[in-house]
C-alpha cells in the first residue's frame, strides 16, 4: 500500500472514529484531543482515548525530561502561567489552577484573553501582558495550537513550556527544544507536583499508590 492510500485509509477511520463519538465527541475539551502526523505529512486531531491515537501514541519519538528532571524543574521555578486557563470548575485548567493556588508557592498566573478574572485573581489577554516572566508556561491548547504557543513562550522570555496532559504535537515539541526551550509535553503538572510533595490525595486524581517518601526514579 502507497504512503498517501495509507493516509487516506487512516483518515477514513479518524472519520468514522470521530462519527461514533457523535456528541460525546463534541463535548471533548481541547486537552482531550491529540494532532497526529500521518505518513504524507497530513495531521488531524484525534480523541487521545481513540485506538488510533493509542497506537500512534506507541510510535512517539520524542521523549521529555525524566522524573528526575522534572523534579528539578518543578523545585527551581517560583512563578508559573497558565495559557488556556478557564473559569468553569468542569474544566482541567480550573482544577490544575486551584491545586497550584492551595498547594503551591508559585506566583500564579492566568491566561485568557475572554476573561477578566478566574479563581479570583485577574486574567490576562496574553504571556506579553504579565507582570513578569514566568518560570515555566503551562499550556492547555489543542495539539495544532503548540506551535504558535511556542513562539509565544520565545517571545516572553520564558524558559520552560509544559505542555497538560492528553495533548502532544511531536514537531512542536522539538521545535522548542531546537530554539532552546525545556519542554515537558502530555503531563499534568498537577500530578507531577503532588507525586513530589505527597499531595496525590488531593482534588481527586486517580493516579495510583505514589507518596513524597518514593524515591524518584
């Protein structure tokens, strides 16, 4: 089979994938979905539960930093962004952002250029707008978003992008790097900071039986 009769057969099944979602699919949030590369250099976005983005999930060649990394990362930064942060409690920025606000020390901020305020403290249009330039920029886009992004994270002046969890874009995240970013992408920083802290209990997350006192691997 050709690469372009490949890709045309993957993006059937995306179709189909997408059609017996039907309004669940809809429903899904932007950190819900993950843009795929196919083989003639198409992408599209997938529901990152699908089969098909599992499977390519398995084909990934990038890796980010290891837990050990991530650690340092988490412990040398004092201020954190949030881009895509949201007012509505449903949301998984909303539930990150209220775990960093009570169980961090971080200088938090917010943004979002539709709102004025989330969690109480002011929303900003844009990482140019903040105060000061945040440590690391947590990011809750769609996967096609990364790249732009990127560039926004460049442009401000931070060092270190943090991609949520459940959304990838490959050639965003070695695009990053190559411009001379720490990138950590398809994490939650919630669950990577509690997992350090001994805060898993926490809000909820499900995410096994891990504690402060494990050593990190």
């Amino acid at each position: 089979m050709t690469a372009e009769a490949t890709s045309t057969a993957v993006l059937s099944q995306t179709t189909a994938l997408n059609e017996t979602d039907g309004a669940a699919s809809a429903a899904l949030e932007g950190d819900d979905l993950e843009t795929v590369r196919l083989v003639n250099g198409l992408s599209c976005e997938l529901p990152a539960s699908s089969p098909l983005a599992k499977l390519l999930k398995s084909q990934r060649t990038w890796t980010g930093p290891d837990a050990k990394q991530r650690l340092k990362i988490l412990n040398a930064a004092k201020s954190v962004a949030i881009v895509g942060a949201s007012p509505k409690p449903q949301r998984s920025s909303f539930f990150v952002g209220t775990y960093l606000q009570q169980s961090s020390d971080y200088r938090l901020y917010f943004v979002n250029p539709m709102e004025t305020e989330i969690l109480g403290q002011p929303a900003y249009a844009s990482l140019a707008d903040l105060p000061e330039v945040p440590d690391i920029v947590v990011v809750f886009r769609r996967g096609s978003d990364i790249p732009q992004v990127v560039d926004e994270v460049l442009a401000s002046g931070a060092k270190t992008i943090w991609v949520q969890l459940g959304i990838w874009n490959q050639e965003a995240a070695y695009y990053g790097e190559e411009q001379g970013l720490t990138v950590v992408m398809d994490r939650c920083i919630k669950v990577e900071h509690a997992r350090f802290h001994g805060g898993l209990h926490l809000l909820g997350f499900d995410t096994g039986q891990i504690t402060a006192r494990k050593t990190v691997r």
